[in-house]
C-alpha cells in the first residue's frame, strides 16, 4: 500500500513552509497558507491538513498546539505577533482548507484514500517509548505534550511532529533511534521521505 505522497503530509508538511525566512513570500501567516494551497495542488494535500488541524483543535489545548507548532517550525514569534492562539490558528487553518475544497466543488471535510486515514493506533506503544527515549533532546515538556496528541488526537500525528521537531532542533539521534523511526514509518506505509529528514542526525 502506498500513500499519495512519497513526502510528508497534513500539518507537518505545512509546517515546513514556514522556514525562516517564510515572510519574504507573504506578508501574513495566512496568506503564507494561500500561497502554498495553490490552485492545482492535489486535493490530498488540503484534506490532510485539514484532518490534522481539527485533530489538534479538538484534541489540544491552545497552549499545547502552539507549543507543537512552535517545535516544528523555524519562524520565530509566530503567537502573539502574527496569529493569536493555537486554536485560532487552527480554526484559521480550517477554513481556509474548506474555502480550497468549496472552490473545487469537494464537500468539506472531502475524503482520503483509506491508506491516508492511517492513524497509528496499532503501533501507540511504540511511538510512546520513541517520544520517551526523545525526552531528553526535545525536552520533559514537549514530550508530555506529544503524549497527549498520542491519546488525544492521532499517535501517527505525534509522530510525525517528533520527526519535524527533531529536525528543527537539529538534536542528534543514535542509529537505534532512526532504524526504529524507520521499522514505525515503514508500518505507517509513509512515503520514502517522512523519516528520512532525520538521517542526517545519527551520530557517528
């Protein structure tokens, strides 16, 4: 089974619009998100976004989502200088998927492949010992957090913020580590790319 996408997906794809230098391509955090929604993007890519951030949105505490969202960016003073809170910016980022998918005549929320709709559950022990074997270089706080996204949203989004946040802090991670990352990527049938981005920070 393979997904739409070799790369990664739904918020911690658009998480990595929002590099450091994200503003010399909109002057809003919004029209960032426009401007990556482009017109002939695949649907797929809008839908997950979507799924995810009404995960965190239900899920989360505005306070724990900017702090995710915070690990898994590069930008600097996101809340409280460009968007309010965490779940306003969900929400934000909810209805901009709905007035995409409305545009192209898609019945918000539309609908994944049933690949795309993997959410992990099978394999939660797992991703929770990797979250605490991770505490160390990510932090008590942000573990905790992702905790939470493990019970109260998906464990496949957790994980995927492990990796994103993992690569933003630039934290180095032993070859156990990572073959593991690939034994949970491989079983969440994630394209050749998702855990890949966390290679380059085995140690030697």
């Amino acid at each position: 089974m393979q997904r739409f996408t070799e790369d990664d997906f739904g918020i911690t794809w658009l998480m990595t619009k929002f590099h450091a230098d994200w503003t010399n391509n909109a002057d809003s955090a919004i029209g960032a998100v426009r401007h990556t929604l482009w017109r002939g993007l695949d649907s797929r890519y809008v839908i997950s976004v979507r799924r995810d951030a009404t995960l965190l949105l239900e899920g989360l505490s505005s306070e724990s989502i900017e702090q995710l969202w915070r690990s898994g960016v590069e930008a600097a003073n996101f809340f409280g200088h460009r968007v309010p809170s965490g779940s306003l910016w969900m929400q934000m980022l909810i209805d901009e998927c709905d007035a995409w998918l409305q545009r192209r005549s898609i019945t918000p929320p539309g609908s994944l492949d049933p690949i795309d709709q993997e959410a992990g559950a099978g394999h939660t022990g797992a991703i929770l010992t990797e979250l605490s074997e991770a505490a160390g270089a990510i932090g008590a706080d942000l573990a905790d957090r992702l905790t939470r996204c493990v019970h109260h949203c998906t464990p496949d989004l957790a994980f995927r913020v492990l990796l994103r946040t993992l690569v933003v802090k630039g934290e180095p991670i032993s070859r156990g580590q990572y073959e593991r990352f690939t034994r949970i990527g491989e079983a969440l049938h994630y394209g050749e790319f998702v855990v890949s981005i966390t290679e380059h920070l085995v140690a030697p």
